[in-house]
C-alpha cells in the first residue's frame, strides 16, 4: 500500500474516522445507503439526505460490489468539501445482499468511502485493493472484524 499511515489520508485514520457498525438491515442497496447515512457522522455542510442520495445515484450506474462479499459504495462526484472530513465507513450488513458482484458472490460488507477529491479516492481504491486480496484481511472480515482489529491488521499489512 501506497498511503503514509502518518498522512490524514490514509486507510486507518479514514476508517477510524468513519467508524465500524454492524447488523445494519436493509434488501436493496439504497434501502442500506439510507440507514447508513442516517448512522455515520454527517460532515459539515452535507445532509443524510444528501450522502444517500450521492450513493444511490452512483450504484444506479453499475454496482459498486468488487467480489468476496465486498462492496464499495461512493459517491460520483466528491461531495466532502474539506480534507478532514474525509472518512472510510466499514459497514457489516445483518443479511447480505445480492449486488450483481463479479464472482457473484453476495455482498455482507461495504466500505463506504466519502473522500474529497479524486487522487485520494483513486488512491484509497488502489490501497483497498490491496488489502482485499490478502487472505488474512478477507477472513478478518468474514469474522466481523471490530474497528481495533481491522485498524491493527491494515498497519501490519502496511509494512
């Protein structure tokens, strides 16, 4: 992975920032979107309404599930307008959805990423990528990893 873990914009403090929640409910993508912008910590100048808006206009485009369960809903345009509102929101769902992934595989996990320009989101995608093909994160998820666990394993990685 490329992102300096001492950076503002790097893989741990975006998710430390975004927090770690789980059992969250929801049959469609949007009806998930909907709780989970109703859960997260709103940046400044933004409503729920608006991140869940922001999501579902972007899954209406083509899924954002990667495979392995995975899926990571984004918005199309950055909506976050400053650099530490940037967050990394890892949401475990209560029943995994059939998102039309890649392998097929329905997703029980979604990084939701609110960044606020496209070199960190392209950065972050590429770093993410990363991480999902180790074995040792995938199980970390399957298990439902907690924030301490998934922080601990992403700087391990990282070296």
């Amino acid at each position: 992975m490329d992102l300096d873990l001492n950076s503002g914009a790097d893989l741990a403090s975006l998710i430390h920032r975004g927090g770690v929640f789980f059992d969250v409910e929801g049959k469609t993508p949007e009806e998930i979107y909907d709780k989970i912008s109703k859960i997260i910590k709103v940046p400044e100048g933004l409503t729920s309404e608006q991140i869940c808006q922001a999501l579902c206009a972007r899954e209406q485009v083509l899924s954002t599930a990667v495979g392995n369960g995975i899926a990571l809903p984004h918005a199309r345009a950055s909506i976050i307008k400053e650099e530490d509102q940037q967050q990394i929101c890892v949401v475990y769902l209560k029943n995994p959805i059939d998102m039309q992934a890649p392998d097929e595989r329905e997703v029980f996990v979604m990084f939701v990423l609110l960044t606020h320009n496209s070199q960190v989101h392209l950065k972050v995608l590429t770093d993410l990528a990363g991480l999902f093909r180790n074995l040792r994160f995938r199980k970390a998820l399957e298990s439902h990893a907690g924030e301490a666990e998934l922080l601990s394993l992403i700087r391990e990685l990282d070296k």
